[in-house]
C-alpha cells in the first residue's frame, strides 16, 4: 500500500479537490482507494455525504491516530491510501508528510501560493520525503503558468499536466462525484486522468528506487558476512 498525501499550508489551493478527483480517477483505473481526511473543515467527508456510491471509503482521523491507522491499512486490500491535510500549519501535517511515500503540493500560478508552500518543502525535505508540485486553478493559457512552471521545475518536480481552473471540479464536488464521473468526456477529466496516470508511475518509482536500495544493502550484507 502506497500514501499520497496532498499537503500545503496554503488555504484553498486545491488539496481536497486533488484528493477527492485523482481518487476517484485512481479507483476508475482500477486501484482500490480509501482516504484519511485530517482537516476538521471536513471537506471531503461533506462531499462524501452528497454521494451515492460507497466507495471511496473515507474516514476522518486525528494526528495522534495516524500512525496507527496506516499500521492497520498496510495490511489490508487498499492499494492506496490518500491523506488530505488541513490549510494551516498543525501536529497533523507533519505526520501526514512521515506517512507518505509521495507528497503532492497544489499550488495556483500566484505570488501568493508561489510564496507560502516553503515551510512544506522544508518539512518535506527535512523528513527526506519524494515530493511533486501540482499547478491548479490554472487560467488555460498564460505567461504566469510558464513562469510559475519554469520557477517550480527548478525546486522539484513538475508534472507534465497542468489542471486548469474549470467549473466542472466545482460542480462535480458539489454533487458527490469526481470531475471523471461528472463529464468524463470534458477536459477536466481529462487532465485529471493524466495526472494520475503521471502519479502512479512516480509512486511505482519511489518504490523501485528503494526496493534497489534495500536489494543493494542486502547484497553488501551477504557479501560482508
Ligand atoms: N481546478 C479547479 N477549478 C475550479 N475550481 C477549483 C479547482 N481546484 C479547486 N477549486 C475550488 O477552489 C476552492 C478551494 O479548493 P479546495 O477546497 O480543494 O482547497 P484546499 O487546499 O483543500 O483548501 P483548505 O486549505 O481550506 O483545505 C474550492 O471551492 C474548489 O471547488
Ligand atoms: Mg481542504
């Protein structure tokens, strides 16, 4: 089982709306999904409320259960865990960021957001996690994007996909569905889906690389004795 969590102590840059679109595209993939919910807003448990499907699961925790909550689900048929954080700076977020084997930072093409995700990154880097920006709410086109792009590919990594700012993901949410169930055939949906597809590979990735790491250690151990 893998954890994804969507951290950023920017408020509304679209960590919940990530959480609950790519999971919905993940299951659509066929991956089983639950999320963690640990922002008391309760945003995803309120769209969860709107919904008329049973999956994904979603349970909101405290930081102090993280741990073993994850403990638990690492045993289970969950292929992944997503873990949505709140917008502020909390006991919790530092957790989450342990917790996971990719960090997803949403960030829209301002000052404002270009500014506030560096005590996440430093977190992020302190706790040696892998990491990936996501720009949202971007305008369809415009020389703020590529700026932001080009400043972001510089910290990190970037996807390949951008997700515009569209009415579906508002609509979506407000009915208790992914933008992929709402208008599959839309672009939304559509950059949604290769978002996902960009962050399992990079999940698969981080997987390799330490398993080869494991592997690598295991052989000098082999060869030591
Ligand atoms: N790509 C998008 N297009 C249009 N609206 C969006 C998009 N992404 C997010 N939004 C809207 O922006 C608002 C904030 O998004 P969201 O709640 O996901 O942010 P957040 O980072 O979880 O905020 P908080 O820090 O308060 O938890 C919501 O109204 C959501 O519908
Ligand atoms: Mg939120």
């Amino acid at each position: 089982m893998k954890a994804i969590t969507f951290v950023t102590q920017k408020g509304g840059s679209g960590k919940s709306t990530l959480c609950i679109n790519l999971a919905i595209a993940a299951q659509e993939a066929g991956r089983s999904v639950c999320i963690l919910e640990m922002d008391r807003q309760a945003t995803i448990s309120d769209w969860a409320e709107h919904r008329s499907a049973a999956t994904p699961e979603v349970a909101q925790i405290d930081a102090p259960q993280l741990e073993a909550v994850i403990k638990n689900l690492a045993g289970s048929a969950y292929e992944y865990v997503f873990i949505d954080t709140p917008g502020v700076d909390s006991p919790g977020t530092l957790s989450a960021i342990r917790a996971a084997d990719l960090c997803i930072i949403p960030c829209r093409p301002t000052p404002a957001d270009l500014r506030a995700f560096k005590p996440t990154l430093a977190a992020i880097y302190r706790l040696d996690k892998r990491f990936a920006f996501v720009l949202n709410q971007t305008p369809p086109r415009s020389y703020r994007i590529r700026d932001a792009a080009d400043g972001l590919a510089v910290l990190g990594v970037l996807p390949d996909v951008n997700i515009v700012m569209r009415n579906d993901h508002q609509d979506a949410i407000g009915l208790g569905q992914g933008v992929t169930e709402y208008n599959p055939k839309g672009a939304a949906a559509e950059e949604i889906r290769r978002l996902w597809t960009w962050i399992e590979r990079r999940t698969q990735a981080s997987l390799e690389s330490r398993t080869t790491e494991k592997l690598k250690k295991g052989i000098k151990n082999v060869k030591a004795a």
